[in-house]
C-alpha cells in the first residue's frame, strides 16, 4: 500500500462518515416527514413560506462542512486556522441550526440532541487551534454522531406527530 494511501485513508473515511450521518440526519429525521407534516399543518403557508430559510441554513453547513473536509483530506495534520475551524466545526454547526430550526417550525419543538450539538462544536473551537485538522474533523463527526444517536433514541421513544407548529 502506497503512504498516500495509509495516510488519506483516515481523512477520507471520516469525511465519508461525516457525509453519511449528515445525509442520515435530514433523510431520517424531519425530512422524511416533511412533505406529511406541512400538509397536515393548519399553517401550511407560513411553513411554505419558512421551510427554505432553514434548508439553506443546512445546505449552508454542507458545503461547508464538506470545504472543511476538503482540506483535511489535502493535509490531515495541519492545525487548522480559522478558515479552517470555521469550515469543520461552524459547518458542523449551521447544519445543525438549521435542523433544529426545520425540527422547530414543522414538529414544535426544539431537539435538545441538536442544541447540545451545536454547544459542543462552539467549545471544541477554541481548541481546534492546537490540534491537527483531522483531530478537529473527528470531533466534528463524533458530535454529528452523538446527535444522530440521540435522535434515533428519541425516535425510538416516541412516534413523531404530523405537526403541531403553532
């Protein structure tokens, strides 16, 4: 095996991971429901009218979600600046506002796996700056992990209502 290959392999499986559960978080979670809860929802038109500002917010944090992994698959042991930081962790982050607001408007409540989600990547900011981009990208996915199980979790306990948006 050639050493770019050792060496990319962690990178990428954890861009790979990261892409998955943030695919998995959407698909799975409210977006499945989506289509069902607004047409169940006495304010169909104001969650039409909504609905796009917390899809971009999410598609905001894709892409840069995405910009971040880019770079530590480029170079895994740079400790990653602010750009950088802001593109792992913020990514991280806006995706997972935006969830919560989609959680927000359509079901009426507001996830509390999202917001400590959220909380844990503005901590781990301050600390990305001494550690290795593929430390801080981690730590990104673990926090995507630890929401995405604490989703299934409440999933699991309770059937989710078709809407009861105010």
């Amino acid at each position: 095996m050639s050493p770019s290959l050792r060496t990319g392999s962690p990178p990428f499986a954890t861009a790979f991971l990261t892409g998955v559960v943030l695919w998995w978080s959407y698909a799975g979670g409210a977006g499945a429901t989506l289509r069902t809860a607004i047409e169940a929802s006495p304010h169909r038109a104001r969650l039409v009218q909504t609905n796009p500002y917390a899809h971009w917010l999410m598609v905001a944090g894709v892409v840069g979600t995405a910009a971040g992994a880019e770079r530590i698959i480029a170079a895994p042991g740079e400790r990653p600046g602010s750009v950088m930081t802001a593109l792992i962790l913020g990514g991280t982050g806006l995706f997972l506002c935006g969830r919560a607001v989609l959680e927000h408007e359509v079901y009426g409540r507001l996830p509390l796996s999202h917001v400590l989600g959220v909380a844990a990547t503005i901590v781990l900011a301050p600390l990305a700056a001494h550690l290795p981009g593929l430390t801080v990208g981690v730590a990104a996915a673990l926090v995507l992990v630890g929401v995405a199980l604490g989703e299934l979790l409440r999933m699991r306990r309770r059937s989710t209502p078709a809407s009861v948006a105010p």
